[in-house]
C-alpha cells in the first residue's frame, strides 16, 4: 500500500484530482515509511504539496467548544471547567470530549431539570479530581459505566484489525449467556451512541471510534487470566473461521493473538506449526516483513526444544535461511545456515543451506569463489566436476551427455517426468556463478551435469534454468540458433510449472539472454513487467527486480515512450531496491531516471548524469554503476550531438568489457558505440 501510494503522489499524469492525507504528525517520525514517502513527493512534485499542520485548539478554542456543548452564551461562565480540562487535554478535542463525558460519569457536571441548564457545585480543585490526567484512563472510566454485553463487545473489537460482521463478531463473544444477532446489532447501535464505536455505512459494519478506544478496551479485561482465556477463545474460532482467501486475515489475527500469549499458555509445537502456515500465506501474498516476522517467532518459541523434533526443527531453520537473505540479512542468515550444517542428518537435508551458503558469497559480487565452493558442494554428491576443465574434460563430458540423450535432441527433453529435486536449484545457481566470472567451460559441464541428472531423475523447476545457462552462453559465443532452440525448449518445459515462480524467472532469464537475439525488444517488455510482478509476489525479490532492470533496457531499446510514469515507475523501483538492501540495482534505476529526466526536461548540459535521480560524482557509485551511466551518456551525447563528450565515454567504455548477460543493455552499448564512432 505504501509504494501505491508513492506510485499515485508522485505520478504526474494524475490531473484535477487532489489527495488529502491525514497523520498525527507527534507519531510519525523521520524514519517512518509515510515520512520518507512524503519527503520524495515534495522533491518530484513540490509545487503540488501543501503541508498543514493542525496544532491543538487554543485554550481560547476550547472554551467556546465547552460552552457550546453545554450551551452557555457566554465563555467566562465555563472558565472554571476549562482550567480544569485544557491542562489535561492539551486542546486535543478528543481527549476534551471524554473529559466532558467522564465529568457528566461522575455527576460533578450534571443538567439541572428546574432551571433547565447545566450546572457543577463543586469547586476547582474538586473538579480537577473527577478528570482523569491519562485520556486511556478517562475512556476507561466510561467503559466501565457501560453494561457488561457492550464491554465484552469492545474488548473482542479491540483485537480485530478490521471490521467484522455481527455473525463473526457472536461467534468471538466469549460470554455466559449467548447473543444472538439481533442482540449484538443492538449493542452494536448502542455503543455507536456513545461514542465508542464508528458505523461505515458502506459495509455495514462498526470499527473503533479512535485508538485511544482500542487501547482502553484492551486494558479493561479484569485478571491475567480472563484476558489470557478470551484471546484463546478468539484465536481458536478464528483458525476455524480463517477459510477461502477472503478470510485469511482471521489467520493472521489468530497467529499474532497467540503469538503474545507465553509459552505456557499454548501448545508450542502447534504454535510454530501455525506461524509457519501463516508465514507462507504472507510469502505468497508478497509480505516479506510479515512472513520474517512470524518466522522469527517460530525460532524463538523452538529454542528450548530445537532438534528434538528434528523435521520441524529444519523446516523452520530452511525457511528462516530463505526469508532473512530475501531480506538482505546477512548475518542471521549465516548463523541459520551454520545452525543447519551443524545438526542436520544427511545431505540432503543440508542441501537448501549449502545453497545459500552460495547465495551469500555472490553477495560480495565474487562470483569467482562463489563458483569454487559451489562446485566443491556438487562434488560432495558424487559429482567429479573439475574446478578448471580442460578440452579433454569437455570431450569426456560431451560423451557422456551422448550416451544419456541415446541419439535424441534437447526438444526430448520435454517429455521428462516432474520430480522435485532441490539439487537441482544448487546446479543453477552454480552455473550461473561460472558464467557471471567468465568460465565458460565449467558453464558447459555443470549444464551437461545437470542434464544428465534431469534424464536419470526427471525435471524439477530449476531444471529450465540450467538449459537457459547453456543458451546463453552458445549466444555470448555466436551460436544464436542453438541457443534460440535451447530456449525454447527451457520455455516449454517451464510449462509444467506455471504456478511456480521458477515459471517466471526462466521466462525472465530466456528472454534476457537468449530471445531478444532473435526477437524484437518490444515482444519481451511485457513478458518482463509480469515476470516482476510474480516474482515479487512470490518473494523472489531479487530476481524480481533483475526482471526489472531488463524491462527498462528493454523498454529503452525498444524506443518506445518515455512518460512521466515511467519516472514513477523507476522511483517505486528505486525504494523498493533500497528497501531490501539491494544497492546495486538502487542505482540502476537512478541511474535510468536521470536518463529519462534528461531526455524530458530542458537542461543545459543534457548529457551529464548530474541531476535529482543520480549523481555520477558521487563518490558511492559503483564500477558497474559509472559503466552503465557512461553508456547513457554515450547515447545523450549522440542524441544531443555533443563531439567531445562521445570521444570521453568512448574512451570511457573501452576500459569495461564488451560482452554482456544483459543482451537488451549490450544492444545500446553496441549500437551508440558505432554511431558515435561513425560520428567522430
């Protein structure tokens, strides 16, 4: 919700439409989400933004309020009440209505019927006794006046995020004498009158009136124990009714109700078992910080007893593993891989840790020993890859590949069974090492491994991708329709796993590598924006953004339409990448909206990377990061036609490495390599 919300602030097609939003300013800090949102706002679109601060009503302010309430006409007659209540309410209007109400509570503000007006008898000092100094406590105190059906009520209704029907809301109750509905939608009504509760007319349903409300409600159950026993009865009938995709919130709610109990209040294995089902809904729903959250409940609650259930144990340390480095959390993921390879019984158990293991070398960007010690890890199930394979290695290999095919082509490949192999991801991951540090020959051997096993076994997932890694590397060295018929055979495979994300990072990576060889630009962009959108669904973030960072070469490539939602686009994609700790593709995207920027806004210096989106002075940027801005500026200087600044990214460029994985990017460089050179 928060990047919609960036997305529409900062989109500046949205016309003749104004957006009002509301906060109270002491509760959000400068390193809350909204702050940081309303900061980039401003920069984009700081002529639209008007801030208004509403400070707390004047003392001035609060004494015509009390006198209207009780219907004096003249303000110095209600002077003793208010140098009662403006001290304690601070002229928040909120906090000045309960205090009325709790007076009115306490009868020391009371309606005389014989002189039909409102009078107090009592002095200052009295009155100042009767309010409260803690609005909570005031919201208690009238709680406490309402009839015991209405607490209970508002007790449940504090622990509900959202509103709920009156069917759901009879079966939370945890009451001596049932309610029926009818019963409850009085009570609903009456709690309404009081000030307690807010109908929405749209649904039909009642929420809290303030979280002040939400906040005294909880407080107001009587002992530990009846506290302790209504969250019990709420969490049981919640998993009950938590069924079908609309009423997965129940699940939540019921998870976090049971997550603040202590230990000795709950089944703990059942618990965990419950925060692991939970965290895969908020996996598939695309919340990665709920899912880590509840996950580290689950670490936390198997503690005292971790291996002695040995499979849950690893289920909830594989899942931790994957969440954490999701997250960019390097540190804890190290110390859960350690905690797995130290205690699990068999390889195959370790397989998902020695995977990350991988992952978190690749992190440094040395692809290199990430490779090394993927290739040690294969080696440990019976695999002789060599490190450094010679042409008589590839011979070997080759060989051997022959005999398994049995004198059939990759497209037979196709008819392989489905299995779930967890290697095989490893194998991918691996290969992809090799081909990110340049070895290409050890690219070759681990792909033909990888096949090799897929025959014996059948295909898993990842299997696509490792024919995606041979494809792309035939591609790099010229073999474009080897590796176009490779491709599509890694697409049709993927077929059989369309409800998987590997389904879409094999589209993403065929499409990146190997496809735009033979198909246009324009064909892929599409394929890639949804790849993005399921693969940060699915909490593949990294490569979600990967998908991202091809759409717009893609996009750019394609010479296709540079609006201003391409900049919100790319500004989403900015945070987000930060978000998740993911620098590199950070400044991929800054670096690709001050290109837009400069292309779209009058500057006098239109081919340098100098602007709001990204600074190439920048003493942070990366190599990579100065590589990819020189190629843009190599294609602003060509569009603007500024001589010297081609001559400088041409010499600038020919320090980096003509090849590419990134064939849409190699396209751009390629192609205003040679219209600059033609130029000069």
């Amino acid at each position: 919700s928060m990047e919609l919300l960036l997305f529409l602030l900062a989109n500046a097609q949205m016309k003749n439409l104004m957006f009002i939003c509301a906060y109270r300013s002491n509760e959000v800090g400068v390193d809350h989400p909204f702050a940081d949102i309303m900061t980039k706002v401003t920069e984009s679109r700081g002529e639209f933004v008007a801030k208004v601060d509403l400070f707390s009503l004047s003392q001035e302010a609060i004494s015509q309020f009390i006198a209207d309430c009780i219907g004096m006409e003249e303000v110095d007659s209600v002077k003793e009440l208010v140098e009662v209540i403006y001290p304690k309410t601070m002229g928040n209007i909120f906090c000045v209505m309960q205090a009325i109400e709790e007076l009115v509570r306490k009868n020391a503000l009371y309606y005389d019927v014989m002189c039909f007006e409102w009078r107090w008898t009592v002095d200052k000092v009295e009155l100042a006794n009767q309010v409260g100094a803690d609005v909570v406590e005031t919201v208690k105190s009238k709680i406490k006046g309402l009839s015991v059906n209405i607490q209970n009520i508002l007790a449940v209704m504090a622990y509900i995020p959202c509103s709920v029907d009156v069917s759901v809301l009879k079966e939370l109750l945890l009451t001596d004498d049932a309610l029926n509905e009818n019963e409850i939608a009085s009570l609903l009504k009456e709690s309404s009158d009081e000030g307690m509760l807010i109908f929405l007319a749209e649904s039909g349903h009642y929420v809290l009136a303030h979280d002040r409300i939400r906040e005294a409600s909880r407080g107001y159950l009587g002992g530990k124990e009846d506290h302790d026993q209504l969250l019990l009865h709420m969490a049981d009938v919640l998993q009950r009714l938590g069924k079908g995709s609309k009423m997965e919130w129940c699940l939540y709610t019921a998870v976090d109700l049971l997550n603040s109990l202590p230990s000795d209040k709950v089944n703990v294995t059942d618990l965990i078992k419950q925060n692991l089902r939970v965290s895969k809904i908020a996996k598939r729903r695309g919340s990665p910080g709920k899912e880590n959250s509840l996950l580290r409940e689950c670490l936390e609650r198997l503690q005292p007893f971790k291996w002695k259930d040995y499979d849950l144990s690893l289920e909830v340390y594989d899942a931790v593993i994957v969440s954490e480095y999701t997250l960019g959390n390097q540190d804890r993921v190290t110390i859960a891989i350690e905690e797995v390879l130290d205690h699990a019984k068999c390889l195959g158990d370790k397989v998902s840790a020695f995977l990350h293991r991988v992952k978190s070398l690749c992190e440094t960007k040395d692809y290199a020993m990430a490779a090394h010690e993927g290739v040690k890890i294969l080696n440990m199930f019976s695999y002789n890859i060599p490190l450094k394979p010679t042409k008589l290695d590839l011979v070997r290999e080759k060989m051997k590949l022959r005999l398994a095919f049995k004198g059939r082509s990759y497209a037979s490949l196709t008819n392989l069974p489905v299995v779930d192999d967890p290697l095989t991801e490893l194998f991918s991951e691996v290969g992809r090492d090799c081909l990110f540090s340049g070895q290409p020959r050890l690219v070759v051997v681990i792909a033909w491994t990888a096949v090799r096993r897929a025959i014996e076994k059948g295909i898993d997932r990842c299997f696509p991708l490792c024919l995606v890694m041979l494809g792309t590397l035939l591609g790099k060295k010229g073999n474009v329709r080897a590796a176009n018929e490779i491709g599509n055979v890694a697409l049709m495979i993927s077929e059989n796993f369309r409800k998987n994300t590997g389904y879409s990072y094999t589209q993403f990576a065929t499409y990146a590598g190997i496809i735009f060889y033979l198909q246009p630009f324009r064909s892929g962009v599409d394929v890639l924006q949804q790849c993005y959108k399921d693969l940060k669904f699915s909490g593949k973030f990294e490569f979600s953004l990967g998908s991202m960072l091809n759409y717009f070469y893609a996009y750019f490539a394609a010479g296709l339409n540079l609006g201003s939602i391409l900049e919100s686009k790319l500004l989403v994609l900015d945070e987000f990448s930060q978000s998740i700790d993911k620098s590199g593709f950070a400044a991929t995207f800054q670096i690709h909206r001050q290109f837009v920027i400069n292309l779209r806004q009058r500057s006098e210096q239109p081919t340098l990377m100098n602007g709001p989106a990204f600074s190439e002075m920048n003493d942070q940027a990366s190599k990579m990061a100065l590589r990819d801005a020189s190629i843009f500026r190599l294609e602003l200087a060509f569009i603007f036609d500024d001589i010297e600044c081609m001559a400088a990214m041409l010499e600038t460029l020919a320090a980096y490495p003509f090849e590419d994985q990134v064939i849409s990017r190699f396209h751009i460089r390629a192609c205003f390599t040679g219209l600059a050179a033609f130029s000069l």
